[in-house]
C-alpha cells in the first residue's frame, strides 16, 4: 500500500516550511533577454533568400540535365543509328562540347592550356590544371611525346632543365621524376 505524505496547509506555505528537503533547492534563472524582432526577421530572410539561390541553381541544373538529354536521345537515334553504332568517349566528348561550350571558350581555355606554366604551383596542381585543360588541345595531347614535351616546357626552370636531359617518353614518367 502507498504511503501517504501529510497534506500541506496553507499555513505551511506562510512559514516557509517545505516538505522537501533543505539541499534539493530549487533554481531560480533570470527571464531570456527580450528578442530583437528586426534581427530575427533579418535572418529569417536571408535565410529565404538563400534557399532561393539554392532551389535556382537546383533548378537550372535540372533544366540543363533535360537539354543534353533531349540531345543525347535525338543523337543517338539520328547520328548513331539508335545505339547501333558504338559511340567512343573522345566523339562524344567532341560533340558535347560542340552542342553546348560556345566556341570562344573553347578557344581561351586552350590558349590557356597552350600559355599554362608552373609558376607559384606545386607540380601537383601543375599537372592537375594541365590535366584539366589539356582537354581544351586534343591535337596537341593526341601523341604522348608531344603531350610529355608540353608539359615539361612549363615546369619551373629549375626543374626543367633537369628533366629536359632525361628525355621521358610519358607524361607519368616525367611527373614522376619532377616530384621526386
């Protein structure tokens, strides 16, 4: 059976007696600070903002994801005989671009490629830029030597001349002996 506590009185409550005991006290905190409803809405609205931007970058990428699909699709039924005609990486690669890089970009990124040099790089990013627009002079980077070739002349001097006397066949090779 439950024990049973006594009932407190009011007069209990007046003398400050307490049925609990006296070092479970309870804490008192002082009210929050009063909210500034101007910086709670500012934020509040930079927030919407943000999702804004957010859902129309979302929102042109799913529309340019629709154009290339559409393209591939009437491709590959014009073009590629609806997939009976096997499609390499590099013609895919050179028609994409054609469809939807505009041709003056083309062209800087591979006059780029063509004045790109180490400088203040490490090799690493050297080669990751290189790399990257190499894509940019596929007549250039076609044969392995040539690509090689291109790719020590923009090494630092220093380096450079040290890898010129090796004469490496292979982009990897030449890389390799530049870290080392």
């Amino acid at each position: 059976m439950a024990e049973r506590r006594p009932e407190r009185t009011s007069r209990d409550v007046r003398s400050g007696r307490s049925s609990r005991p006296r070092h479970l006290r309870v804490l008192y905190f002082p009210p929050p600070p009063p909210v500034d409803y101007g910086v709670f809405m500012q934020g509040l609205v930079q927030a919407m903002q943000t999702q804004a931007h957010t859902q129309a970058a979302l929102q042109a990428q799913l529309e340019a994801q629709e154009r290339v699909d559409v393209w591939w699709a009437s491709l590959l039924r014009t073009r590629f005989e609806d997939g009976a005609i096997d499609v390499a990486w590099d013609e895919f690669v050179r028609l994409f671009r054609a469809k939807f890089v505009p041709e003056y970009i083309q062209d800087r990124m591979e006059q780029e490629f063509l004045s790109l040099a180490q400088g203040s790089m490490t090799v690493l990013e050297y080669e990751a830029r290189f790399s990257e627009l190499s894509k940019y002079a596929p007549h250039i980077v076609a044969e392995e030597r040539r690509k090689t070739k291109k790719f020590v002349m923009g090494l630092k001097p220093s380096l450079r001349t040290r890898l010129v006397a090796f004469d490496h066949r292979t982009l990897d090779e030449a890389l390799s002996a530049a870290c080392r």
